[in-house]
C-alpha cells in the first residue's frame, strides 16, 4: 500500500509452452542521491567490496590551483554498500475489456499515427463492418498496434471471433487481426533488498572542490591500487545543497 503508482510494460519471450506462464523483468531504479554523495562503480567486484570494508577513506585534495594554500588538505568520506530494492515476486491478474479490441499486423503506408486511428475509427464505427460508435482509441508506440473501445457492449467479441478482417484505408483492402484486449493489475508484488556487486555510495563529501575537480580527485583516489582500489567504470558526484537521481539497470 505504500508503493506509488508505477505503469509497466512487461516483455517475454516464449520458447515453449513449459514457459507460457513464465514472466521477464528488466529492472531500471531510479534512486534518489542526497547532496554530498558520490556513487562510484568499478570494473572488478572485488575492489568495491574492498572499498567497502575500510569504510573510512582519507582523500586528499590536491587539485592544483584551486586550493592554493590548502594543496595538503585532507577529507574524510564513508564508504557503504549500495542497496536497492528489486522485484522478488510478481503476481499479475488480466482482465478482457468488454468493449475494447486490439488491432494488430497493420499495414506499413507511411501514415501518420493520427491518420492511421483516424481511418480504422472511419471503419469499425460502421455496423455493415460490424462496428458500432468509437468512444477511443489509441495507438501503442511499443508494440504499433491499435486499441478502439466502443461505446457500446457487445460489439468486440463478435469481432475477435472473427480473428481477421479485412480493413478499406484508402483505395486498398489490407488483412489486420482482432485479438482480445487484455489489462493486467498487480494484485502482489514482493521486494528485496539487493547489494550492486561494483558499486560503492560515498558519503559526507563536503563542498570544498567545485563539481569537476571533486570528481576527478574521488576517480584519481579510488584508482589507486595502494589505497585499495581499482579501475573506476564510472563515478557520479552530487555536490552538497543539491540532489540527484541514479538510474541503475541489470548489470
């Protein structure tokens, strides 16, 4: 109940039918970082775990002219482990519109989307098609087929029984399918935590560096295979007084 409302689009890949009621998540978070923190990725696993053991780290901030007289100064940051929350368990219920059909194995006539909802309204709104009034429709960028919901019920089933039909756009005749229009909602969805294998969150930075020089020395420290790192894959700063947000996909 405390989750916020998330759209989501699922895809899969069916082998067989031993894997029809198997289902693939991709995860993406979107994690907020506090100012002050740094997120900081390396190439080997190894060495984020080692990062991560010393806790503490003391860098210095030599960075040239920027700190002149303070070329010996030195900063204290943590280094904790960075843990977000992925989908453990997933059950999803599907429900079939009443009124809605999908349209599918559209015709490729370089129409614009618009003019495209616009002809397959013109046609299923007609009763001699087996239509009957439009109330919406929708074209759907991920998958380029159509959902047209009528006003009335009754109307889809006869339509999806039908399975094909042949659609007048234009002057031509083209074949498209009519399948049913399924809806899912989460009915359960269970978490948990989960440790990014190479990446490490660096805490209590302080606004001494402007952006860049503070990035460059945290990659310059942490590269150090004296000082317990390694190759740094990426590293991203947010100075104190300011926010930010990762985004993390499936490594």
């Amino acid at each position: 109940s405390a989750l916020p409302e998330k759209k989501m689009i699922f895809k899969g890949l069916t082998v067989n039918k031993e894997d029809m009621n198997k289902l693939m998540l991709t995860p993406l978070i979107h994690y907020p970082l506090p100012g002050g923190s740094a997120l900081i990725t390396f190439e080997d696993a190894k060495v984020a775990q080692r990062v991560i053991e010393a806790r503490e780290h003391v860098v210095e901030l030599s960075c040239g002219e920027e700190l002149e007289e303070l070329d010996q100064c030195r900063v204290r940051v943590q280094a904790v482990p960075m843990e977000i929350l992925l989908p453990s368990a997933l059950e999803v219920r599907l429900t079939q519109s009443s009124r809605s059909i999908l349209v599918s194995d559209l015709p490729s006539l370089g129409l614009s989307k618009e003019v495209l909802l616009d002809k397959l309204e013109l046609f299923f709104s007609k009763t001699k098609n087996g239509g009957s009034e439009v109330q919406s429709r929708e074209f759907l960028d991920d998958s380029g087929q159509v959902v047209l919901t009528f006003t009335q019920d009754g109307v889809a089933e006869p339509l999806i029984e039908k399975g094909h039909i042949q659609v007048l756009i234009g002057k031509g005749k083209y074949e498209v399918k009519i399948s049913p229009c399924l809806s899912g909602d989460i009915t359960n969805l269970q978490l948990q935590p989960s440790r990014c294998p190479r990446t490490v969150l660096l805490l209590g930075i302080p606004d001494v560096l402007s952006e860049e020089a503070m990035s460059d020395t945290l990659e310059i420290h942490f590269q150090k295979a004296s000082r317990g790192g390694g190759e740094v894959d990426a590293l991203a700063y947010v100075p104190a007084g300011r926010t930010g947000v990762a985004v993390f996909v499936e490594d």
